[in-house]
C-alpha cells in the first residue's frame, strides 16, 4: 500500500521556516479572556394560531409559518387509550392502523383515495410510537382544502376485507426482526420495567399474536385525535377548513380519555439479556421521570443533557474521547402514559463493557451525590434550549415540536415556554432533581450479551434475572 505524503505549498514553509528564525515579526499572544456570561435569553417570536374543538371531540390547532409555500398537516391519534385491555395491544393496534393507512395512500386502484392525493401533489406517511399513531401529510398550501378532505375520508373508511390482516402481518414481522437487535431489545426491556412488564416480557413474538388482532373498538376515534397544520396560510382559515372536513366524523362511545397510573415496578432492578456467543454488550439504564407537565421537567432535561444528552456531555467525553471504550453512547428523556423517564445507552466490546457499565453508574452516582458546576449546567440549559429555538425556523421543525408535545400531552402554552424554562435551570435546581431521581433505588438496569463471558464480571451491579434473547412472558408489554 503506497504512502502519500502531503506537501505544503513553498510559500507556506517558507513563511514558517522566516518566522522561525525571527525574521518576521511575529504579534505578540494576547491573554486568553475570560469567556462572557451568557446574555438574558431572546424571547421565542410567537407565531400567528387559532384552534378549535369539534362536537365530535376532534381538536384542530393552526399556526402561520411563510418560511415556503407548503402546509404540513399531521394527524395524531392515541389509538385505543379509553380501552381497557393490555397497552400493548393499543402500541400494536396503533401501527397496523398505520400501515393500513399508508396502504390506502399509496394506492393506484380507481376509486381510492391514492389517486386524489398524488392529484393535489401531496404525501402521506404514518408512524406509531407508544400506542399513539401519527399520520403526516404535506401538500401546496392551494391545496390544504382537498387535502383535508382526502385525510378526513382517509381516516374514516373501513377497511376493506383482509386488508387488516395482512398489515398486522407485516406490523409483526416488523416488531419481531426489531427486537432482534440488540440496543432495541435493551430499550425494550428497560421501559418495561419501568412501566411494569415482567423481565423478558418485552420480545415480541416474530409472527401473527392470535388474541391481538385489531377489532372495530380499537379504531381511530374522533375524540383520540388532533388535527395540526403548520403552514403558509391563514390559521383561521386553516382550522375552518378543518372543521369541515372533520364534523362529519362520528363514533359510537365517545368517552373523555383518562390518563392511566403506572403499574407497580416488577422488583427487579437488574436484567441480563442473554446472547451466548456475542462479542459484544449493550448496557442501557433507566430512570422514571416526572410527571408531563411538572415544573421539575425542564430541570430533568438539563439534568439528562450533563450526563449524556449531546456531544459535550459527560458519558460521551468519557466513554469515547478519553476512554474509547464505546460507539454512540447517548441518553436521553422521552414520555409515555404521561410521565417521562431518562434512558441511557453504550455499546462496547466484551473487554471493556463492564468498566462501562462502571462508569456509567458511576456517573449517575456524581450526579445524585455531586453538585454540577454552574458552567456545565449552563452550558447544557443553553444548548438544549437553542436547539428548541432553531428547530422552529422551518414549518417541518415546528410541526415535529406541535406533533410530539401532543403526543405526550405536553400543552402548547408548556411548549412555547419550554425554552425560557430550560434556559433559567441553574446548579442548585439540578442538584435537587439529580439528588430524588437519580438515586440508585430509582435506577433499573439492562445488560446484553454473552453471559457466560460477562456475568461474573458485571456481578457488581448486584442481583440479577438473566432472561434469554427470545424470551417472552405470558405478561404483555406495558410499553414498546
């Protein structure tokens, strides 16, 4: 194999080689200054919304954004949540519901309503995340008519026979080949235990779940869902649309959705997925949160961006720029059932896995007992909350803020004020929620790989059920 050598242009080296020699006067280095304070935060500019609920129990929210001439329409759906059956047949029946959408959208039969959407130049794609089933649509902003029209007929016309059956088939192979990877497993099995579900209850099975078929209760439902259009066009104007659209859709049963408690934790706080043979480990640590809406969220989110939440966080200096012990170690807070909770993750060879589940204790363990520099924590609020900022500048990142706080519950008053909120976090805030939520009987633990390789060595982590890769309980999952 050749070697290249790069070589500097003449002009280059000669200038060094002068300078050196003290030929060329060289300035003088000034003393490094200190770096400013941060200045007071910029308040967010407000956008131009309206809003409006149906009789029907269906919610629309407009909000004015020119930055192109396109409006974004997202529909979201908490599918199944007033039914009461097992929470991971609403998580199933969210995304067969949303494969079958997307199955409707896409088709080029005369008659359906495929045809009608690629005529008025718009998309429609569908994802389910914690049994809440977003539908997604963008079209020209002269078309936001027609386009509400076909999603309202979209969202109301039945399936037609067999449909269900084979999305709910392709929905199940889908989940069954996810869980076999192994940091999807992992984040798996740590939000079960902490919503719940018994160790190993967490792996899907790989085909049809007789029992778990989607049945008419579980069906999109006018009083489960919001409409949210982010858009070139006139917020009122918009949500009139909407409500034109939408008034028309009824169902039977319609009963105000109430949030559910957690179940109780299992008392298992440790959880070894067992992969004989692999040579290398995913370590994944859990922590529940607050409430959504609690005041303490903002200082959570702080406290989750010091220990692992971007580039400049603590795990990530440790494990990869001093250690280099771990590819793509991150953490981060998400929500469900309406409280959030903190996941933690690295994946790391054999060798030294078990010096990064150290180290990743260890660091939770600083956090709970430590206080944080002010620099840090203002470092991470002020980042965290620029992020928030940018992510408004164009009408997809909006709409993605408007659609994922709808989703978790999380009002649209508390989300323009979520980057004041993480902005004024300070130390002594962070030391107080790091001090409850990150304590060590709070904390339920995830490790997978080869156990005959790495369980002794982890035995520090104290007792745990060892469970195999493709265990599954009689328990469904409580969250996915």
């Amino acid at each position: 194999m050749k070697r290249t050598v790069r070589i500097a242009p003449v002009c280059a080296v000669t200038l060094l080689l002068v300078a050196a020699a003290g030929l060329v006067a060289v300035p003088a280095q000034r003393p490094a200054r200190p770096r400013p304070a941060p200045g007071p935060f910029p308040a967010a500019p407000k956008a131009a919304r309206a809003s409006a609920t149906l009789a029907n129990g269906v919610a629309i929210v407009a909000e004015r954004h020119d930055g192109v001439p396109l409006v974004s329409v997202s529909l979201v759906a908490r599918v199944g949540w007033g039914d009461a059956f097992d929470y991971s047949q609403a998580s199933r029946a969210a995304a067969v519901l949303g494969a079958q959408l997307e199955r409707q959208a896409s088709s080029i039969e005369a008659g359906t309503i495929g045809p009608v959407l690629r005529g008025l130049g718009a998309s429609v794609s569908a994802t389910a995340e914690d049994a809440t089933l977003t539908t997604a649509a963008r079209a020209p902003a002269p078309s936001l008519d027609g386009l509400m029209a076909s999603l309202a007929q979209l969202v109301q016309s039945p399936a037609r026979d067999g449909d269900l059956e084979v999305a709910a088939a392709q929905v199940d192979q889908q989940r069954g080949r996810a869980s076999q990877v192994p940091w999807v497993r992992a984040e798996q099995e740590v939000r079960g235990l902490l919503f719940g579900a018994r160790p190993g209850a967490s792996a899907p099975a790989a085909g049809p779940q007789p029992g778990v078929a989607p049945r008419t209760g579980v069906a999109l439902r006018p009083h489960e869902t919001v409409v949210l259009i982010v858009g070139a066009i006139d917020p009122a104007l918009a949500v009139g649309i909407g409500a034109r659209c939408f008034a028309s859709w009824a169902a039977p049963g319609v009963t105000p959705v109430e949030s559910r408690d957690l179940l109780p934790r299992p008392a298992d706080r440790v959880v070894f997925i067992d992969r004989p043979g692999s040579e290398q480990a995913t370590i994944a640590i859990g922590l529940e949160g607050p409430p959504v809406g609690d005041p303490s969220g903002a200082v959570f989110e702080v406290l989750n961006g010091v220990y692992g939440g971007y580039t400049d966080s603590r795990l990530f200096r440790l494990l990869v720029q001093e250690k280099g012990w771990a590819y793509g170690p991150l953490s981060q807070v998400r929500a469900a059932l309406g409280r959030t909770y903190f996941l933690a993750r690295a994946d790391s060879r054999n060798e030294t896995a078990p010096e990064v589940a150290r180290e990743m204790v260890a660091l939770l363990d600083d956090l709970a007992g430590s206080p944080v520099p002010e620099a840090e924590v203002k470092a991470a609020a002020t980042y965290l909350a620029g992020a928030l900022l940018l992510q408004r500048a164009t009408a997809a990142g909006r709409l993605a803020q408007l659609t994922s706080a709808t989703r978790i519950g999380v009002t649209l008053d508390d989300l323009d004020a979520a980057p004041g909120r993480l902005f004024s976090v300070n130390a002594r805030a962070l030391q107080a929620v790091a001090r409850e939520l990150a304590a060590a009987n709070r904390r339920v633990i995830v490790i997978q790989g080869s156990h005959a390789q790495l369980g002794r060595r982890l035995s520090f982590l104290g007792e745990m059920r060892v469970v195999g890769a493709g265990s599954r309980s009689d328990a469904s999952t409580r969250l996915r």
